[in-house]
C-alpha cells in the first residue's frame, strides 16, 4: 500500500528542493476531497470539500510550514518567528520542534482560540500575546526577522506559498482536472495566491529552475483554470473596502486581518481567473458552520466556514451556475475552536440533557419508551 509522503516528496519536481535537501514534514498534505451531498444537491453543481483540518496540525499551515521550516533548516537557522491568528502558530511550533528549532510566535491578546494556544504551548514555542491585532504582530515579527537572527515564517515568505499550492495539486490529481470555480476564505491572502499559482502551474508547461538543481520543464497536467472566489468576514474585509481596515472584527478570529500582506496576488487571483473576493457576515459564517457539520457531517472552525458561507450566499443570489464541479476549501478543524458548536442558532447555550443511571431513562429520553 502507499503511503502519503508529504507534500515536499510526493511533489518534489514542482517545489525548490534538491535531493539533498533534509525534508522537515510530519506527513502533511493528502487530505480528503469530500464530496458534500447537500450542497450539491441545493446548488446542482457537483461540490467537493477540500478538508484541510486533516493535515496534522490540524489546518492547511502544514503544506506551507513543512517548506518554511525546510528552508529555515537549509539557511543554517536556529530559531524561527512569526505572527499568527492561531493556525499558523501552531503548525511553525509543531515543526519547529520537528527540525529541532526554537520558536516564537506572536499572537493578538485574547483573539485566538483556545485549541490553537494549547498546540503552540504543548509543542514549546515561547508564546508572545501583542497588546495588538495580527496585522501589527506580523509588523513585530518582519521588523524582529530583519534586525535578529531569527528566520520569518510567515506566508510573507515563498517557500510558505511553495508548500501550499500543492492543495490545487492535489485537486486536479483527484478530479482530473481542475474545477470550474474554487472558493476559499481570505485572510492574510497566502492561500488564495498560492492555490493561483499551483493551478496556474498544473495548466502550463512549466518551467521549475531552483538554486542547485537543473532546470526542468514539465508538462501541463489540466486543461483549465477555475474561477477563484474569495470570501472575507464582513467586519475584516480589506479587499471589498478597497483598502487596508484599521480595527478589524469578527468572531471568526483566524481571518481577522486587515492588512494582508499579499494583497498584489490575491488582487490578481482574483482578476487574472476571472473571480471574486466579497465578504460574509459572521452570522453566515456561522450558519455555514452548522450547515457542514450537521448535514454534511464535517466539522471545521467558523473562519473555514466562509468559504461555504460565501457560497450559500452567491447560491441565494442566483449566482452559482448549474451543471459545473466546485471546490471549497475549509481551512482548518473544528476542534480548534468547538464552543461554536454549543450555541444556539438564536444565540443561546445548548444544554445537555441528564438522564438517570438505567436503561429505562435512557430508552425514555430517546423517546423509545
Ligand atoms: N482559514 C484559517 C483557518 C486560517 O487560519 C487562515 C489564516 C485563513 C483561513 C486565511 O488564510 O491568511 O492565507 O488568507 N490564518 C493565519 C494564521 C493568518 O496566523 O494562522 P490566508
């Protein structure tokens, strides 16, 4: 049987690796592409979940953080930084201690789910809480990269978007071809930019010529390109407003950015596809959250969410084409941030019910007797 190598091995004639190259990864990658029944049955179009909570950290970093942390260990670094909404600290602190590096992650204060603050501790990093947001932790921690011998791995460096277009990779291996449109959630607006170039990649010939390795071309593997379609939480929408948001909010906290750092590429994923970039209220990301995981039986964090938010509200403005393939993404797993799961729709606390120590209590409350 094979087993799943990683994103570095299984797509090393696509990524800035040589064969010499000590490979960082902790078997990131090969995550589901599962097919949503009732999304696709309400939209008539063909949906599939890309399920990135199933990467071993727990959300797409992974793909980013296994090339992060390869070319950290290459260029001789001892420690490495970034700043982070939650995931991204959790995945640098996993593959840190992996290769054997000390990591510091700056976090918002209070603005980052419990799930995600345990991972960074349990893995050792030195965890920094900003009197901030994340735009101004990513500020601390590019100004720390550039004065100190400390190694950023934030999106903001290449070898983070390297790791993560091999999710667009991977879809166009399963279907076969690359889907008609692809939505995902923007935040800091690595992933979208990513996800762009590793379709665009897979549907041209491409060159790859990488320090220390001869320059290879390889074939187009799909016929097209999607459209890309980008959804921001309405009170974090930097792209929708058209330019940087000072204070941003929303309960989804892993996109609560409002100064993304790839601002040039997400603007051209979204132009050069053919696409969008529009914005969700959290009450839509919430009810996409209870959407996927009690009719499709996924469970994943609210800012995952938006992705399906976006498209349930592109569905209710008769905006979703029939007949076609649509991939969501849903960035990360729902036990990062599970006392979503306890609310109500209406915004109370879902109790649970008690029942005696029998089975005639049991069967009653069942309603079975
Ligand atoms: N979904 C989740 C679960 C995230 O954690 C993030 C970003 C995004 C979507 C947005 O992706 O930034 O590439 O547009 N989280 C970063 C972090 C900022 O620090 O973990 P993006």
């Amino acid at each position: 049987a094979h087993q799943w190598r990683g994103v570095i091995r299984e797509y090393a004639d696509r990524l800035p690796v040589t064969a010499s190259t000590r490979v960082i990864t902790l078997g990131e990658g090969g995550t589901p592409l599962a097919h949503a029944q009732k999304l696709s049955e309400l939209t008539g179009s063909t949906v599939y979940l890309k399920v990135e909570g199933m990467n071993p950290t727990g959300s797409f970093k992974d793909r980013g953080m296994t090339m992060a942390m390869t070319a950290a260990v290459e260029a001789g670094a001892k420690a490495v930084v970034c700043a982070s909404t939650g995931n991204t600290s959790a995945s640098a602190a996993a593959y840190a201690t992996s290769a054997g590096l000390t990591c510091a992650v700056l976090v918002p204060e209070g603005k980052i789910a419990m799930g995600k603050l345990s991972q960074a501790i349990a893995h050792g990093a030195t965890l920094l809480q900003v009197d901030g947001n994340f735009d101004d932790c990513l500020e601390i921690a590019r100004k720390l990269a550039d004065a100190y011998p400390v190694f950023l791995v934030n999106s903001v460096n290449p070898a983070r978007i390297q790791g993560q277009k091999t999710a667009s990779f991977e879809i166009v291996d399963a279907l076969g071809d690359a889907p008609d449109i692809h939505v995902l959630p923007v935040g800091n607006a690595g992933n979208i930019s990513a996800y762009w170039k590793g379709y665009k990649e897979y549907a041209t010939a491409t060159e790859y010529a990488f320090d220390g390795a001869p320059a290879r071309t390889l074939e187009a593997v799909s016929t097209r390109l999607p459209a890309m379609w980008g959804f921001q939480a309405a009170g974090a929408a930097p792209f929708v407003a058209g330019h940087p948001i000072t204070h941003p909010e929303t309960i989804a906290t892993a996109i609560r950015i409002g100064n993304p750092a790839s601002w040039e590429t997400a603007v051209a994923a979204r132009d050069e596809s053919g696409g969008l970039i529009d914005a969700v209220t959290d009450d839509e990301i919430l009810a996409a959250h209870r959407w996927l995981s009690a009719r499709e039986g996924v469970f994943v964090e609210p800012g995952s969410a938006a992705s399906v938010a976006g498209l349930l509200k592109m569905h209710g403005a008769g905006r979703v084409p029939t007949g076609k393939t649509i991939v969501c993404t849903v960035t990360g797993h729902g036990l990062k941030d599970p006392q979503w799961a306890l609310r109500t729709a209406d915004g109370g606390e879902v109790e649970p019910v008690k029942v005696g120590n029998d089975v005639v209590s049991v069967a009653a409350a069942l309603g079975l007797a």
